[in-house]
C-alpha cells in the first residue's frame, strides 16, 4: 500500500485515536436506525440514501464500520474501507460481537485494491469526506461505481470550516479563512489532516469525474438536540448555519 | 401584465426600477457599457469566462436586460435576441441603447415570474445580474425551464449565499462577521426599498434538478486583484477577494 503523505500523517493520527473512538463505535453499532453526523439525524427524515436491498456498497473510511453495519442490515453486500487498522481491529470485534460479517479492507480512499465499476453506492460519512484529497479520492469513487450508482457522503459544513477558531476549538461566528482556494486544512496541535473544497469546486470535480450532481442536503438539527461529545459546535450555532452537509452525485446509466 | 396581476415583490421592484434607472444609467452606464460582453460586479471579461460561447444565430434571451448593454452586443454577435424588463423606464433605456447601435431586437415588458412567451422557444436564456435576483426563483427557474429548449441552457451571475449570511444590516456592509442566518434564505427587503432574493446552495441544487435542469456549473467570481467596480466600495472588494460576492450558475435543460 502506497500512501500520500497527509494519508501517512492521518495513519499515524488514528493510531492513537482508535481507542477513543471503540465507545462511540459500540453504541452506534448498537443502534436499530440508520442516522448522520453528530446530531444524529434519522436517514427516514433526510432520505439521502436510496434503495439498499441487494445493493453492492463501499464505505470510504469506514471507522468502526458502524454505517456499514447499519446497511448490512438493511440487505446490502458492504465493503468496508479504512487507512486505520487500529479502528479496522474496533469494526471486526463489533463484527463478532454482533455477528454481522463483511469485508474490511485496510487501503487509504486515495488508492481502493478493488475492481472498477463493481458498486451501487459508494459511502462515507466523517471519513474519505475529510480525511481524504477529494482530488484523489473522487476519481477513486468514480471508478468503482457502476453506471447508475450513486456517491453519497456527509462532510462538515464549508462555513463551519471557514469560521473555526484554532484557538477556541470552537466555530465561531466571523469567518477566518478564504474561501478562494480552500482546500486542506492542518490541525496545529495534532498535524491531522482535513480537506474541504468551495462548492463551486466540488461541483466541477464530480462533473470532471462523469457524475451528475443530485443533492446537496445541509443538515439542521431540531432545537434543543446535544452535539454530545463534539461541543466544538453548539445547537444555536447549528440551527443558523450548516454544520454538516451531504452531497450525493450520481454516475449516468 | 397588468399590475394587479404581479406578485407583491414584482409590483414593488416594478416601482423601484422605474424610480431608480435613471440615476442607475447615470451611475453605472458607463462602467457597463463596454464595446465587449463583460459580467458582473466587476465587469470580467466573457472572453475570459466562458460561459456563454458562441451564441451567432442562436435564440438568446435576457432575462432582465435593463438597459440592455449586453442584448445589444449578443445582437451584433448574430445571436436573435429577446430581451425582458419588468421596469418600462429600463426598457426605455433600452430602445435608445438599440437605436444608438442601429440593432433591433424584441423587447418584452413584464415579470420574470410569468412571461408571455411560448415554451421550448430559446437556446439561451441569462442574466446579468438581472431578474433572477429580483424575481422570486421558486417562480421564475420553472419558466425558465419552460422557456429552454432541451438541450438549451441558462446562465445567471447574481449575488451569493456568502453575500447573505456576511451582509451586516447595522453598518450596512460586509466585514467577515456571519450576521444573518443561512437556513431559511430567501427573500430580503434591501434599505434600497427593493426586493431581492437568494438560496441556500442545495435549494439551489434541487429547485433546477426539480426542473428538469442539470447542473453543469457553479463559477464563483473572485474580485481581481485591480479591482474596479462602481458597485461596491474598496472594503468590500477587499472582503470579496477572500469570500464569494458574485456568483455564476450555469444550467442544461434536459
């Protein structure tokens, strides 16, 4: 496995992150309904994903493998992908524990060991969607859908991004990066790295990529609902502007 | 049209067009009467953009030509143009503009948000700056679909979700703070005492895909460096280099 060097870096991130991550892991294992992002809004509600009966599906950076586990139950065949084996060993204890078995497979989004044109659904939420150089992980998406498959992922939110406070850890409510050429993002304290693109942007790399833009869905929680553990955003911040968004773009039958 | 036909905002940008096109003629004619097409705020090149290409022989609407600078020069490019303005002062602007040139085009007096044309009539339907900002886009995206050929496009420069959300009513400017909410964007009543409207980019994104429209682009339009503009204010093209001021959506009907 040839890795670029903010996959590198982000190995070497997760490495020590994992641990922290195998709680939230089982509890969003343990949960019956299909949900996005850190407000935990109801897939019945937001209706981004289609179909999953039957269906062939990749999950870039799948984490613990929660969203794969979530679509497995639902009658999909699900590949899971991640660049951490440590949060890779997290997804297969849960596998057993809850016997529910699927691929995993250790490879960075940038660069996926599996043949073109073989899924309906590529998916990601919180994972190849930030982690990942949407330069190289598009293309990579776009080669393994099949005519008529969908690409679905969830991000954060671009003004969130633009208005984040280094300092505070926190958004904020003044923007304090440029819009013009975002692209990658380094934490200063972990070196982690993120990307985001303006959406002019994302637009003509899925268009660059043969896929048509289908939706982009910007997530507003309900009033009063809990970030939980990402305090980094509160409820009154998230009712104003888009914390998160989902984009879903289709490669043409 | 009769007025009592128009929407409430239709009515009011009516009034205010046909109050204020003088003065904007007087203001910003000359900075938007160039011998070539040019866009937006800034005045950027079509050449440089791209967005329209070739339009020769091509049936070309302006959705809120105003004083028709741009009509003008598509109809010496050979495209047929129509051009449409809900403010019978801007399209008498207009008629001297075309007599002045020595072309001859239709000009349309009504509102963007119901046109009395024949659908599946144009190949080309934009705007600078045009109708699509003070029209209310649930109402006039669907004509313009209806208005497009298959095949055909649209494309409009107008202001942009930044614009909204960094726009501080109290200094009536904009200064990197997010003073106004994104979710729930729509329709604002400007201190001008005009109508002026705007979507979150995913309403965008679903209200063409509703109609039948595929979206081919979104160019945002970063202020140049030199930036020269009778629109907005040196700080302003300051806070337009770093955020989107100025937008571009380009559109195929399908």
């Amino acid at each position: 496995m040839t890795l670029s060097e903010h996959a590198q870096t982000n190995r070497e991130i997760w490495a020590e992150n994992a641990a922290e991550f195998r709680e939230p892991g089982k509890r969003n294992w343990a949960q019956p309904d299909i949900t996005w992002g850190i407000w935990h809004l109801p897939e019945s509600e937001i209706g981004a994903l289609p179909v999953l009966e039957g269906k062939d599906v990749v999950e870039l950076g799948c984490g613990t493998a929660y969203i794969s586990s979530w679509l497995v139950r639902r009658g999909a065949n699900v590949v899971g992908v991640d660049l951490s084996p440590e949060q890779l060993a997290t997804a297969r204890e849960l596998q057993a524990e809850h016997r529910i078995e699927f691929p995993l497979i250790e490879a960075s989004a940038e660069d996926v060991p599996l043949p073109a044109a073989s899924f309906d659904l590529v998916i990601s939420e919180y994972g190849a969607s930030i982690w990942a150089d949407p330069y190289l992980w598009i293309p990579e998406a776009a080669r393994l859908l099949r005519p008529g498959g969908e690409l679905v992922f969830l991000t954060n939110g671009l003004i969130l991004e633009l208005a984040w406070s280094v300092e505070s850890e926190r958004v904020g409510e003044t923007l304090v990066y440029d819009y013009f050429g975002f692209h990658r993002l380094e934490d200063p304290k972990d070196g982690a790295i993120v990307f985001q693109l303006p959406y002019g942007e994302w637009i003509r790399l899925f268009r660059a990529n043969g896929l048509e833009v289908e939706d982009l869905i910007e997530l507003q929680p309900p009033e009063g609902a809990d970030p939980g553990r990402w305090d980094f955003v509160s409820n009154e911040w998230a009712r104003k502007w888009p914390s998160e968004e989902i984009w879903k773009a289709r490669k043409p039958a | 049209m009769s007025s009592s036909d128009l929407t409430s905002q239709a009515r009011t940008n009516r009034e205010f067009w046909n109050r204020q096109a003088d003065e904007y003629q007087a203001e910003h004619g000359e900075h938007i009467g160039r011998p070539e097409p040019r866009w937006g705020l800034w005045q950027i090149r079509e050449s440089e953009l791209r967005i329209l290409g070739d339009v020769g022989g091509k049936d070309v609407l302006e959705f809120g030509c105003g004083a028709a600078q741009w009509s003008v020069l598509l109809a010496q490019q050979g495209a047929r143009m129509v051009g449409i303005d809900n403010s019978e002062r801007q399209l008498e602007h207009a008629r001297t503009a075309m007599a002045e040139a020595g072309v001859e085009f239709q000009l349309v007096h009504a509102s963007a948000e119901s046109l009395p044309l024949p659908d599946a009539s144009f190949d080309v339907v934009f705007a600078d700056h045009g109708a699509n900002r003070f029209a209310d886009p649930l109402l006039w995206v669907p004509e313009v679909s209806r208005l497009l050929r298959v095949g055909g496009f649209a494309a409009f420069s107008g202001g942009t979700p930044f614009e909204w959300i960094g726009w501080n009513s109290e200094t009536d400017t904009w200064d990197g703070g997010l003073h106004r909410p994104y979710f729930g964007m729509h329709r604002s009543e400007t201190p001008e005492g005009s109508v002026e409207f705007e979507l979150p980019y995913g309403a965008w994104i679903r209200l063409f895909r509703r109609n039948s429209l595929e979206v081919e682009e979104l160019r945002e339009i970063q202020a140049p460096e030199d930036a020269v503009t009778t629109y907005r204010t040196d700080e302003e093209n300051a806070w337009a280099r770093r955020w989107p001021m100025e937008q571009i959506w380009k559109v195929r009907k399908l």
